[in-house]
C-alpha cells in the first residue's frame, strides 16, 4: 500500500526537465525576440488574481504543466493548496521568468499529499482525514479514480475537473459547441465517464475543455515539433493540403479559467470549452511557430499520408483533420477572454522554454526524412 505523506515546502527544488541542455530558470530578465504592440501596461502572462474566500484546494497532480500556473494563481489568491503526486517529480520548481522573491513564497507555501491516486484505500483515508473545500482535477482519466475521492469529501463544495475537446464526436459541422455530440469511444472515453459520474453523483462540479493546450514546459509535442525542425532549418512536412483547421489555448490562458470557475455559480454543473479565440490552419500554425521564433519562412512540404508507412511513429502531431471549438460560452457566461494570441503566445513559449534550450522530447526526424526522400523521387 501507499503511503501518504504530508509536506510543507521550505527550501528551493532544482527544476527536473527531459532536455539535451538544462538551462537554470533561474529568472533573469529575458528579451523576446518578435516584438509586439504593447497594449497595456501589464505584462504578458503576469500571474493576475482577484479577491474570494479563502478555501481549502486540493490539486490531483500539479507538478507538469498546466498545475504549476494554476497553483501559483491559487496561491496568490490566498488559497491554501495542496497538491496530491506519487512525489516522483519536485514539489515545486520556478518557472522560467520568475522572480526568487515569488519562487520562495510560493514554495513556502504549498503543500504536498504524496500517495497514489489508484490506491482507493489510501486516497480515502488520506482526503478523508485532511479534508477539502475544492478538487481540481487535472491529471484525472479514469471514472474509478474520482469515486473514491468524492467518496472521501462527502461536504466538498465544487469538483473542477479538466476534460478535452476530444470526446465530440467527429462532425462535418465545426466549432464543436458544448451542447454537441460525444464519442463515447474516444480515446478520451474516461473524462467522459467521469463527467457522467460527478452528475450522477449530484456533486457541484465543473468541467473544462480545452482543445490543444502549448505554452512553457508543455509536454506535449505541439510547438515544439515545429521547433525542433527549424531550428535544424529542416523541411516541415505537413500531411494533406495543409489547410485542416485546428485551435491552440494558452496554458496561463487555460489556468485563468480554472480560476474563474473557482466559487462561481454560473459554472455550477456546467461545460466549457477553453482555448484561443482564433482558428489557424496547420500551414498557418507552422508560420506563426517560425515568426514567433525570429526563424526565416519555413519550407513546407505536404504529404499523403496513405502512401507511408510509419509503424508505430506518429509523424505529426496533430489529429488530421478539421477540429476547434467555439469559445463563446466561456466568454459570455465566464467572462473568460484569452490574454494570448497566436503568435504572441508561441513566443512566450519559445523564450522562456525551448529558447533557452529546455524541451521534453528529443528531436526525431526520422519519419521526417522517410517523407523527404520520397519526395525528393518524386520530384527528379
């Protein structure tokens, strides 16, 4: 059985990433290279909060990604925030730009339940035991791995969970609003049951559903598939026409949103869609990636995909096929307005992540090179 632990951060934990080069986020000033209209005088991607209640959180997961802004925002709030891990990877870690002064704060004040989410004896005990205001969710798949945890908070006040857009059914009719059809064969099937279970079980719960999430230590290949392949100044090879339509959001977009909803009762039981407010095609998307990394016009090579075989690789990175969803419900009922667009976002991702030489995957190009040297053929 697991054991499960209770820890209060006090001193600094080194940054744990997957790179061919660790740079030290250590928090120095740092200067884009694309230069935007500057249109307030916040600044990009600054960590905002607004004033509520002070509750008890308890975050499933929190150490990747999308649960190390939204803890900062959270804890800025006021909240008291516990993340619950296998405690595999550092509690806390500062983020690239982060000041010392906000790095100390932060990870004096977050708190740690080390256990194993699929350990239902343990979760049980453990959330029973501490008890929670809130759940956010993030790292849930499963149905079964969120039962025992209502089963342990029986007074919980809201269950915010992150689902995906990838449960809609696939539809000639685009955006996915909603209220559309799901898949209940996806791939992502479990955060359909499980948004199923927590209406079943009457709990006040919430749900976000975002399309394709990028932004720093995303890990993920989206952005930083096309990263790889210009900085080498390679070919991007594009399946089809390359003018499928898709939408990216922002993870410090996405992680306001989970904020957002935190206490509000007009998201009481209710589904959102969260990403970017604009659709880019993959053509587009592999332009605004060179733009935002000051790289010269891409080369774009497109391909039938049917006339390769890749095995087990996946070549691209992106499902193909037409699919965005409308964020117009998050922005009426919310207030949700995305700080980031494209470019703008891609470039906070490129200077405080894949710039300073972090990434989470090693670049391959070897189906990369399959494409090109059937083209090549092709084309002698």
């Amino acid at each position: 059985m697991a054991r499960l632990m209770v820890v209060q951060q006090q001193h600094k934990t080194p940054l744990s990433l997957l790179p061919s080069s660790l740079s030290d986020f250590n928090g120095t000033k740092l200067h884009a290279q694309v230069q935007f209209k500057k249109r307030d005088s916040q600044p990009k991607g600054a960590l905002q909060v607004t004033a509520s209640s002070t509750k008890k959180i308890l975050i499933m997961g929190g150490t990747r990604f999308i649960g190390v802004f939204l803890s900062r925002l959270l804890v800025k709030e006021g909240h008291q925030v516990t993340l619950f891990t296998r405690g595999k990877a550092p509690i806390s870690q500062q983020l690239p730009g982060e000041s010392d002064a906000d790095y100390t704060d932060f990870s004096s004040k977050i708190l740690h339940l080390k256990g194993d989410r699929k350990d239902s004896d343990v979760v049980k005990s453990g959330l029973s035991a501490e008890g929670f205001d809130v759940v956010y969710d993030i790292n849930g798949r499963e149905a079964d791995e969120v039962a025992p945890i209502l089963d342990a908070l029986p007074n919980l006040e809201q269950y915010i969970y992150c689902s995906s857009a990838g449960v809609y059914l696939k539809s000639d009719l685009l955006p996915h609003f909603e209220t559309d059809a799901v898949d209940p064969k996806s791939r992502h099937k479990g955060k359909l049951e499980t948004e199923s279970l927590l209406a079943l079980r009457g709990v006040n719960w919430t749900s976000l559903r975002p399309v394709y999430i990028y932004g720093p230590l995303n890990y993920n290949p989206v952005e930083e598939w096309f990263f790889h392949r210009l900085k080498a100044g390679r070919p991007i090879p594009i399946p089809n026409s390359g003018i499928q339509i898709t939408q990216l959001g922002h993870v410090k977009d996405l992680a306001r949103a989970f904020v957002q909803v935190l206490g509000n009762e007009k998201a009481s039981k209710q589904v959102f869609n969260i990403s970017g407010e604009k659709y880019v095609t993959f053509d587009g998307l592999a332009r605004a990636c060179a733009k935002a990394g000051g790289f010269p016009e891409p080369e774009i090579i497109h391909y039938n995909p049917k006339e390769f075989d890749f095995g087990k690789k996946k070549a691209f990175p992106f499902r193909d096929q037409h699919f965005f969803a409308s964020v117009e419900k998050a922005k009426s009922v919310l207030g949700f307005k995305p700080e980031f667009d494209l470019v703008e976002g891609l470039a906070d991702s490129y200077i405080l992540d894949f710039g300073r030489g972090t990434y989470r995957k090693e670049a391959d190009f070897s189906t990369d090179d399959i494409i090109l040297g059937k083209s090549l053929v092709l084309q002698s």
